[in-house]
C-alpha cells in the first residue's frame, strides 16, 4: 500500500493526481533558475498538474574535475528560497553532507539523497531527522528490493515522509535501463514512486570528460512509466540543452514541456481510473 506524502500545498501518493519535479540540473545562475521557475509553474497551473520545483546548489558528482558545480550551499538555499516565496511552489534539491542537511530542510520541502549516496546511513538518519520529505533516489548499482533498507533508515528517524526515485541501472558501461518491474516491487515498500526520466536516459561518463544522453527516448519512457502508475515524474528541464551547464546531454527542452505533459497528464488520468 502506497502511503500519500504531503509536500506543501499539495499530496503525492496513492488516489492522488500524477505531479511533476521538473527543473534545471543545477542553478545556473539566480535569473535562469528565476525564469525557469516561472516558465514551469505557468505551464503547470495552466495544466492543473501538482508541480515542484528542482535545482542544485552543488553537483557534487560531476564526471570530470572542472565541471560546473552550481554556486554552493548559502547562495543556493537563497535563490530556491526566493524561488518558494515568488512562485509559492514546492522546491527540491540535493544534499550531499550531513552539515548540509539541516539548512537545506530549512527552505526546501524536499531534500534528496543522491543515487550515489543512498547507501550512506548517516545521512539518511539525519535527512529523516530534518523533518522534510526525504526523496531518496535508487543507486544504480541497487536492485529495486534493496531499496527498502534505505527506507528503513529514513523510517529510523521516526519520518514516513518519504518518496523514491527509480533513475535506471548500470546496464554495462556508460550505459542505463529501467526495469519496469522494478516500479511495482518498490510501490509494495510503502512509500510513493517516482521516474526520473531523464537521469534513466544518461549514458554516464559517455562523452568522456561528461555524461552523454538519449533524449530522444523521454516520451516513451515516460510513457511506460505512467502506464506502470507511477505517483510522480522527475524530469531536467532547460531552454537550450546544448548550453546547459550540467545534464544538457539528457534533458528535455523546454517547449517541449507542456505538449508533452498534457500528453502524460491525460494517460496518467486514464490509467488511475482503470
């Protein structure tokens, strides 16, 4: 049984409509993350999806040594505070330390743990402790069933709060796939289950210094994972991928948003009456 989490204003879960976690990679900078909040927020209200905001303040597991990183924890929780305040939605970014936690919970409705750190007991304790939704995002290198330990550990904390995120598996090298089987094992777990579509589309250290990505492939993806009856979709969202300065390789360009939206809206309205 899928428990129904409350984020903000508004409830992802079991009987509730499909939301969407939709962003830039990384903040870029204060007006890109400031238009590109308020590009996504229209375009949901206007489509009458439940929406929250993602962005990093630090991509702390970049490919190679000089890659952008984002403008570091103070600078960041500021911008997703504005962000929160001006376009009254849910914000959602990573934490990747323990001293972040706490801060981070304080402006941000969701913290998440890493794919590479959903292992890392500590820091799911204290995520669980901050109080704040915990999204915890599957390893690549987990099976769908091991993903209930790193439950287990948020639970600890005395959270339920919790949300977790299928983002592919190593298939190889450079290379992912999602196991549609696996949505369903984790929905028994308890908690509501989220598709990063875009992340399950990288292909990771496949341009060599960065991570390559097939985007050509988001909407069938995208697709299954809504017919499969996901609770939310997670995706990268920029206007101009090849600029981008994180993930451009595997996100979805921004005009393509709402068409496609509309489109998984009406498939996931279709699906939850079944």
């Amino acid at each position: 049984m899928k428990n129904v989490v409350q984020v903000g204003k508004l409830k992802i879960g079991r009987g509730q409509p499909m939301a969407v976690i939709a962003g830039p990679c990384v903040i870029e900078s204060e007006a890109h993350a400031m238009m590109m909040a308020g590009r996504l927020s229209a375009i949901a209200r206007d489509l009458h999806l439940p929406y929250i905001f993602k962005a990093s303040y630090d991509k702390a597991n970049r490919t190679a040594m000089k890659s952008y990183r984002g403008p570091g924890l103070a600078r960041g929780l500021e911008i997703l505070a504005r962000i929160k305040r001006e376009f009254s939605v849910p914000v959602l970014t990573d934490v990747h330390q323990l001293e972040e936690v706490l801060p981070a919970a304080e402006v941000c409705d969701i913290i998440q743990i890493p794919a590479f750190l959903s292992r890392q007991t500590d820091l799911l304790v204290d995520a669980g402790r901050s109080g704040a939704v915990v999204n915890i995002k599957k390893g690549q290198f987990l099976s769908p069933w091991d993903i209930r330990h790193a439950i287990e550990k948020v639970r600890s904390a005395g959270n339920n709060r919790i949300l977790v995120t299928e983002r592919g598996s190593t298939f190889g090298y450079n290379n992912l796939v999602v196991d549609i089987r696996g949505l369903a094992v984790m929905q028994e777990f308890g908690a509501p289950v989220v598709l990063d579509v875009t992340h399950s589309l990288q292909l990771p250290g496949g341009e060599g210094n960065r991570s390559g990505g097939q985007p050509q492939f988001i909407e069938p993806l995208a697709r299954a994972g809504v017919a499969a009856g996901v609770d939310a979709l997670f995706m990268e969202v920029h206007q101009n991928p090849a600029r981008a300065l994180s993930d451009g390789s595997n996100a979805l360009e921004l005009r393509r948003f709402k068409p496609l939206m509309a489109r998984l809206r009406d498939l996931a309205e279709f699906v939850r009456n079944l």
